[in-house]
C-alpha cells in the first residue's frame, strides 16, 4: 500500500484542530478524520443556523480559537472525512476506516495523531435507565444539535463544573432547572486556593456561572447524590440524599424531586482505546482521570510516530488539548526537517511550559470529580451496571466473591463490556468497583483490552471493504 497522507489526525476537537492547522501552513499533505458531523468536537457543538453566523461574538476565547481554526481548515488544503470512525490501527500505521456511506477502507500515513477526546463518567443508581435520565452530555448536545432542550423542567446531578455550564446553557435556552445537587462538598472546592494561578481563570468562570444561576434563583446543594429515579414507563421522580465524608448516604436525609427529565455526569475518562489497540502504553492516575495514554514531553507515545494528544493524555479541559496539539504538530515538523531546531524550540518550549501549568488544572478538575469508595458500597444489588448486556450488580458482587477481582477476570466471569459499547460507559464504573472492593493497585487491576475494530461495524461493510491506494489525487476538498 502507498502511503497516501504525511499525516493523519484522528479527532477534530481543539486537539486535533490545533494540530492541523500548524501542519498545513508547511504544506503537508494532512487527512483529518472525526466521526462527529462537524469540526470542533462538543466544544464548538452547535446549530447549523448558529454555525453560520460567523461574525457572531463568542465570550469564551478557547472557543473563539476553536472557531477561527476550524474556519481555516475548512477554506484550507486539508482533507477532512466528518462522519467517519477508525475501527483499528495496524502495522506501518495503517488505519482501518468505516466513512459515514458505510464503506470500510485502509489509509496510512507518515505519522498518527491520536486526539480521541474523552467521554462522561457514571455512578450509576436504581432505575438510572429509565428514559428521561441522560447524561450532562446528551442534554448538552440536544440544545447544541438539535435546538431541544432536555425538559420541560430539568433536574442536575453529579459533580464537576460540566453542571453549572449545563444549567447555564438551559437558562439562556429559556429552560427551567429544578435544582443543581452537586455531589462534591464545599471543602473539597475549597481546595482550589492550593493549586496555584491555573486555576483563578476557571474559578472566575465558575463564579460567572453561579452569579446567573443566583439571578434566575437556581437553588444549588452541595453534598448531594442521586439515589434513585423512579417512574413506570418514563422518568417521574427523582430520590436524592446527603453524603457523608465516605460517599455513603447519610439516612434519614433523603428528598424526593418531581420531575420528567435529570440529567447527570461524575466527570470525564480518557479514550483510550485506539491508542491502546495500536500498542501505545497505558498509565493509571486520579490526578488524569483515570486510564490515559502514556506521551514524551513532545506527545510522542510509546510505538514510534504516534502521537496522543488532548483528553486522551489525561482529562485537563480545552486549554490543555489546544497546547498539545500544537506541540505535536512542532515535533512532527522538526523530525521532517522542515524547520530547524532553533524554530522547533522557540515555539514548542513556551507550549510545554502552558501545559504544565494546565495539567496543574487537570488535577484540580479530577479531584471535584472524584467519587469516595463509599460510593459503590451504597448501589443496590438489581442495579444494571453493564447497560449492553445487562449485568447487575448483585452478579457483579457474587464474582468478586468468588476472586474475580481484576478487569479482564470479571468481564470473562459475567460478560460486562462486551456489548455494543465495549465497555465505553461500564469500563471505568468497573474498574472503580474493583479498586473499592479489593483495594488492590491499579496495575494489578488491569484495563480492559482493545481489539480492532474498536467500534461496532457491520459485517457486510467489511466484506465490501475496499483499499485505498491513491497517492494523490489532487482533490483535498472538505467534506
């Protein structure tokens, strides 16, 4: 097979968008692939109506970057597949891909960009499958995609900031919040005056969110967790306690919320898997998130010319994606001799400087979203845990009795993560689970493994798959 790109990014988020755009001004010949029908991933997520409006003013400056860069690339010499996912990546970087027609196809490529972004993490309770439960996400992307807001009155759970940006977002859409029951106690919170000027922009930002929240007379409880969602065919109410300093529920203070719609997230984990799959190492850290890719101060994994970048290095917000993706490209770009070392340093050194500084944030973040051992202690026993195949967690509590006590071991003993998402939603509740249980390290635990394909694919699309071969064909145009 010919090597038909220089270089191929996989993830069109601030990551990914960074990376491009510094690569295409030296000319390289660049495959951008994301499976979202859009460039920006969920921060620049918005209405094709509101997309257009181009000269619209946006307050955030990460996303007005986001917005100019994505801007660039799509008036730019940069090949783009939206609506694309990669099932698998081989030897010599071949990327096994499925396009948004259905067709399978092989691209390869110089070097591999990896921004696989990340997804929300859960702690799931009884009837947390009812319809009308979403995660912060889902509501996020119904106002974004769609122009729906989630509820006619919505109730959020959880912890993390994603919660006030979400309430926010509901109110200016002229949406109701019920309340915001934030699981994290305020001395946790507290503990931001510690992690030094990286984090005063966000507390100001926060502080910006709740002075809206104060004004529409959001009512906001700190120290609250979602104990269970009731309702016969469809959400109806929604069973809430205190927490004490262990995570458990503290009886006798439960409350009962009337209403059709909840949406709730417990931060965020790393996507790891087609890093993984291409034989990049892996490393466990609270302070990351959980299970992130292991990179050089250059982002450079462990199998020569990949690359990882953004969320799935460990969960830091947008300021840390766009950084790293520009460091990336720099390196890609110096170890092509395409710019020499005095320029390589002059712009990548002042980058891997910010970066420090936004990993300091990262910790913060991962520590408001940290959920106490305690917690899984409280979920019941006819609680689902594994949505795909169905598996409680009474089942999951008789395998680890029976010394099922590490990833690979209890998805073998009970089925857990292998249903359709492969363990994308269950994964890390798992691996919480067993680290509660058994208080065991987390190498010792284990990750899930990843095969290829890593995404549900159609076995008539495989049969159809076809190879792509051509160097070039002179047509980059943006699809």
């Amino acid at each position: 097979m010919k090597r038909s790109y220089h270089v191929i990014i996989v993830g069109s988020g601030l990551a990914g968008l960074a990376a491009a755009d510094i690569l295409s001004r030296y000319g390289l010949h660049i495959l951008v692939i994301d499976d979202n029908a859009h460039l920006g991933g969920q921060l620049l997520r918005k209405l094709p109506q509101a997309a257009a409006a181009e000269n619209r003013f946006e307050p955030d400056r990460l996303k007005r970057q986001g917005a100019r860069l994505a801007a660039r690339i799509k008036k730019g010499n940069i090949q783009v597949l939206n609506g694309t996912q990669v099932l698998g990546i081989y030897p010599e970087h071949i990327l096994l891909v499925e396009d948004n027609g259905g067709h399978v196809s092989e691209y390869c490529a110089d070097a591999l960009i990896l921004a696989t972004g990340a997804r929300e993490r859960q702690l799931p309770f009884k009837g947390w499958t009812l319809p009308g439960v979403m995660s912060t996400g889902a509501a996020q992307i119904l106002m974004k995609s769609s122009g729906i807001l989630p509820g006619r009155k919505t109730l959020i759970g959880g912890c993390g900031p994603l919660m006030l940006v979400l309430a926010a977002e509901i109110l200016a859409n002229r949406g109701e919040i019920l309340a915001v029951l934030d699981q994290s106690s305020t001395v946790m919170k507290l503990k931001a005056v510690t992690a030094g000027p990286a984090i005063w922009p966000k507390l100001l930002e926060g502080a910006t969110y709740l002075a809206r929240l104060a004004a529409a007379r959001v009512s906001i409880k700190q120290g609250v967790r979602i104990v269970e969602a009731r309702g016969r065919n469809q959400l109806e109410e929604v069973v809430v306690a205190g927490v004490d300093a262990d995570g458990r529920i503290v009886r006798g203070t439960e409350r009962v919320y009337a209403t059709d719609t909840l949406a709730v997230g417990y931060g965020f984990s790393p996507n790891i898997e087609l890093p993984q799959q291409a034989g990049c190492a892996i490393k466990y850290s609270k302070a990351r998130g959980g299970w992130f890719v292991d990179v050089s101060d250059a982002m450079i994994t462990t199998v020569g010319d990949i690359y990882a970048v953004g969320e799935a290095t460990g969960i830091a917000g947008a300021g840390k994606s766009f950084v790293e993706g520009r460091i990336a490209a720099w390196d890609i770009l110096k170890k092509r001799s395409v710019v020499d070392r005095q320029t390589y340093e002059s712009n990548a050194g002042p980058l891997m400087h910010r970066r420090s500084r936004q990993v300091r944030y990262g910790r913060f973040l991962n520590h408001l979203c940290r959920l106490q051992p305690g917690c899984y202690a409280d979920i019941p026993d006819e609680t689902v845990i594994c949505r795909c195949e169905e598996i409680t967690m009474g089942t999951i509590r008789s395998q680890l009795n029976n010394n099922f006590t590490t990833m690979n071991g209890i998805k073998k003993a009970t089925r857990s993560g292998m249903g359709n998402c492969q363990g994308r939603t269950c994964g890390p509740i798992l691996f919480d689970i067993l680290s509660a249980h058994s208080h065991r390290p987390p190498a010792e635990i284990g990750c899930t493994s990843a095969r290829a394909p890593v995404k549900t694919v159609t076995l008539g699309a495989l049969a159809k798959m076809t190879v792509n071969t051509s160097q070039d064909d002179g047509n980059h145009s943006n699809n």
